[in-house]
C-alpha cells in the first residue's frame, strides 16, 4: 500500500517533492486512483495562494529490479508519482503565474470545478460545446469570436468532425447567427430533425440538454440534383463573366492550343454572358475552336447559369441556416459555386446588403488546397475571406481531414481551433505548426483522443483544453463518400438508399448508388 504513514490533510491527495520551478513540479500520488492524466489540481503557496496546475503524467515507479523477476520475488511496493504543469490563479480578472516556485512537501488537492473554470477563463455565456475533461465545467465559445475570427475543426475521418460541427452550427442557430453550410455529403439536412439515436438521447442527460430539431434549415441544391425533391429550391448562377480558368476547368479543356484561344479571346470581352463568347469564338477560323465550342455548349447544358440568376442573398438571412447541398456534383462543378457564391456574399456583405454571418466549408482542402495540392478557383475568395472577414462580419468554418493540404495561412487565420483525433504524422506537423499556443503534451493527446473528444485552442481560454463534445440535440446525417468509392461513417438510414430512384441523367452527377 502507498501512502503508509504519511500525515494527510482531508481532502490532500499527493505532496510535491523533488526539483519544483514555478512552471512544473512532481508530486507523490497517495492512491492512484485519486489522481490521473487530465486531472485539474491545486496547490498552496505562501506567497500566491492557491494554485492550479494539470496533470500531464502519472507513472508507478518501484525498485523492483532485473533481478528480482531472476529470483523470483514480487513488487512489495510501488509509488506512483504525477508531473504537474502550473496554470496559475486569477488576480483581478487576469490569470497569473506564480513567480516563486513550489516547496517540496507542498500538499496537492484536486481542484474544484469553480476554481478551474474560473483560472481557465471559461465563460458563462456563448456556444456550448462540451464539457472540460472529466468534469462537469461547461466549455462554451464566444459567439463574436467564433463568427468573426473563425474556426477550425480538424481531426481523421470517423473522429467527429462533422459532429461538432453540427454541435457548434445548433449553438450559431440557436442564437440567431446567419449560417450557409457548403456540403459536400448532404449531412446537414438533418439538422431539422431532433436526434432519436438512443445511444445519444441517453446521455442527453448529463450534458443537461434536451433533443430539438430546427425549423430554420432551408436547403438549396444546384440545379440536376436528384435530391431536389427534398430542397426548398435549385440555386442557378449568374453565368456572366466566366473567366478562362474557370471555362478551362468546368469544360475540361486540355489541349494548350485551345486553352490558348481562350484567353486570346476573353482578353478584350468585357462584361460577357456565355452566348456571347460563343459567337465570338463561331468567328474565330482556329484549329481549336471546335473544342472550346464543346465545351461552352456543355457549361450550357449544365443548367446552372441562368438568365434569371437566384438572388444570393437568400444564403445568409436573419435567423436562417442554409444548406447547399452539393452531393453527387462533379468537384469542379462544386468548386466553381463555391468561388462564386463566397465572392458575391463577401461582396454584399461588405456593402452592408447582407447581415454578418457565417460561411461552414466541409472537406477545406478540396476548395483551400496548399500549394502542391491540387487548384481550385475557390482559393483566392476564401483566402480574402479568412484574412479580411473579421473587418466585416462574415467568418469562416473551416473542416478538413487533411490538415497539411489545407491552404496554411487559412488555418492560421482561424483564432479557435478545434482539433479531434489525427494520427497522420503531416497532419499532426501541420498542426503542430498552424496552431498557436499547443503545447508538446496537447500535441500528444491529439493522437489518442477517443471519439468526440477535443483539443480546443481558442482566444478567450487562457490554455488548450480537452474537451468532451457534447451530444446533439439534432440528428446527425452521416456522410456518404461518392467519388472515389470509398465511404466514410456509417450509413444507418435506409431513407438514403431510396433517394437513389431521382437519379438525375444530368451529366454534373454521378451515380450515387449501386453505380
Ligand atoms: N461528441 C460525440 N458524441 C457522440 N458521438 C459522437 C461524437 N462525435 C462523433 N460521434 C460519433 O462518431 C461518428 C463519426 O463522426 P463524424 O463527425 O461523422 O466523423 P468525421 O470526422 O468523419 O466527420 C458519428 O457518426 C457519431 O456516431
Ligand atoms: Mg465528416
């Protein structure tokens, strides 16, 4: 037995002992089962008070050595010892570190849940996003801060990205913040019903919520789709003033002679529909026009330019959450929407025609790639948007998979970070990198989170956390990989298997199921 003859006080669950500085200290575990990685614990000092340090290690140490396991002798005693790492107290509204370091033979107790969420700057109000730790301190983010600055969630597939997104995105709607979801899976419609999954409904209880659907969602899909019987309308773009990148990608034009056309004769059109470069390009006696005629006919065909664009602004409104949902569309296709759609809401938004709201981008790397992983015409008006959106109200949430091929600065734009299970070791150094203020241990943890667990880096917390997402309130629609082949999450509803007799022949989409 540990601990034997040592004097304690009520409620002491260790002593300090051995090197100390004011950053970190050791101490002796009297019973190991008081004690653990994660914990919050606090300390007496004569000088500063009362203050409180995490628990970044706990270890057994005996002298039972080779040559006991030799002659056969067991461990008689083992001790257990934890490494702290000091966070501080709360002196007038800051957190200070002490400046003296702790004396061995300190007493350690356990922290209460006031005093952590008040040292960890934890706030009242704002968007509930868990619960820290193994405790019941509510974890919530504040709104300004969330919106404007924006957010990033980052973890392997099957960790719970898209989870907490849709956590974050019930806390945004619950609170009246315009959102337009960019999804690529169709996974956010499902917001409007209230989440029936018992395993989830169960433990409701303990984050202290209740299950609700959201009446606010409005889903647009581009027009083809074979979920448009399920939308509340088809979004068609105004197709003015394509530019050559943008006809090269969407028309798959490959040959440098005809792309070469293309710019010569985009060069001196100004304010142009597509019709219009097509009888520009009839005129041209060139090898390569043929091609370029194919494919203008073929972004034509698309249905998605239209003389009678849809007015944009429906995507961001007063108390509205709106899904474009671009399942089954090619990847260019998704791409060049995107591009369009964020420049034109940036545009309004700085002329005041919208509210300030937010913009959700699942599967971040296809429309931010870094550099040397893939183009996308996407890249730019995102980028102006992680770097210029705080100025006028219009952030960004930015989910990937892949954090080391999402555009670097992107990420770095974003002040909270929510970072779930990774395991990729690029991923892990983008990380690394990208994010301020994660510490060697933090970094650690990321690679063992369990599932709905989160390492969350925001401004207002005075550390990184981990955090315990809560469970929705809203069902979850899981993702269902369509290029590619492969799928990610499982696919419980059967309800989506039916979607597969709208099947549209528009060739934008392809065959969802049993292609
Ligand atoms: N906070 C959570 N609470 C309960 N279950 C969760 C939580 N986060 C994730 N899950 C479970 O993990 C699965 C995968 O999460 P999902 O967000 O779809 O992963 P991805 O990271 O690929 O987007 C979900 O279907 C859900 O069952
Ligand atoms: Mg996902």
């Amino acid at each position: 037995m540990t601990g034997c003859g040592v004097v304690k006080m009520k409620g002491e669950v260790g002593k300090i002992f051995g090197e100390t500085s004011s950053f970190e200290f050791e101490f002796v575990v009297f019973n190991p089962r008081d004690v653990k990685r994660g914990d919050y614990v606090k300390v007496w000092n004569d000088v500063e008070g009362w203050i409180v340090a995490y628990v970044t290690d706990v270890k057994a140490k005996s002298d039972f050595s080779s040559e006991d396991v030799i002659k056969g002798r067991n461990v008689e005693s083992e001790i257990y010892v934890a490494k702290a790492s000091v966070i501080g107290k709360r002196e007038n509204g800051y957190l200070r570190a002490p400046r003296t370091p702790f004396v061995p033979g300190e007493k350690i107790f356990l922290a209460e849940e006031d005093l952590v969420a008040d040292v960890l700057g934890m706030s009242q109000e704002g968007a509930y996003i868990g619960l820290l730790g193994d405790t019941s301190v509510r974890v919530r983010l504040d709104i300004n801060s969330l919106v404007q600055k924006h957010v990033c969630i980052l973890a392997k597939t099957g960790s719970g990205k898209s989870y907490t997104a849709g956590v974050i995105i019930e806390e945004l709607i619950e609170k009246g913040v315009p959102l337009l979801i960019i999804d690529p899976h169709g996974e956010y419609s499902s917001l409007r019903y209230r989440n029936d999954v018992s395993e989830e409904t169960e433990r409701m209880g303990e984050f202290g919520i209740k299950p609700r659907g959201y009446d606010s969602i409005r889903v647009y899909v581009p027009p083809g789709s074979p979920f448009a019987d399920r939308a509340d309308g088809v979004i068609h773009l105004d197709g003015r003033n394509l530019d050559a990148e943008e006809i090269i990608e969407l028309g798959n034009i490959t040959s440098s002679s005809a792309q070469a056309l293309l710019y010569q004769v985009l060069k001196d059109m100004h304010d142009y529909t597509i019709d219009d470069i097509l009888s520009r390009v009839e005129g041209e006696k060139h090898s390569s026009k043929a091609v370029i005629l194919g494919a203008l006919t073929k972004i034509q065909k698309s249905g998605l330019f239209s003389e009678n664009p849809t007015p944009l602004e429906i995507l961001l409104q007063k108390g509205r959450a709106v899904i474009l949902d671009l399942r089954g569309l090619d990847p260019v296709y998704q791409d060049l929407i995107v591009a369009r759609v964020c420049d034109r809401l940036f545009d309004m938004r700085k002329r005041e025609e919208i509210p300030p709201g937010m913009i959700v981008i699942e599967e971040a790397h296809n429309f931010i790639p870094e550099r040397g992983f893939g183009k996308a015409v996407s890249t730019q008006i995102l980028r102006t948007i992680a770097s210029e959106g705080r100025k006028f109200g219009l952030g960004l949430m930015v989910i990937s998979q892949r954090p080391a091929r999402v555009d670097k600065n992107v990420i770095s734009q974003c002040n909270t970070q929510i970072i779930l299970r990774l395991t990729n070791p690029n991923d892990i150094n983008a990380v690394r990198k990208g994010v301020e203020g994660l510490t060697a241990e933090m970094v650690e943890e990321v690679k063992r989170l369990p599932p709905g667990n989160a390492v969350v880096v925001s401004p207002e917390l005075e550390r990184p956390v981990i955090v315990r997402v809560r469970v929705r309130k809203s069902r979850h629609g899981h993702a269902v990989e369509i290029f590619g082949g492969r799928k990610s999450g499982k696919t419980k509803r059967k309800e989506v298997k039916s979607e597969s007799r709208n099947q549209s022949q528009s060739g934008l989409f392809k065959r969802i199921f049993g292609g």
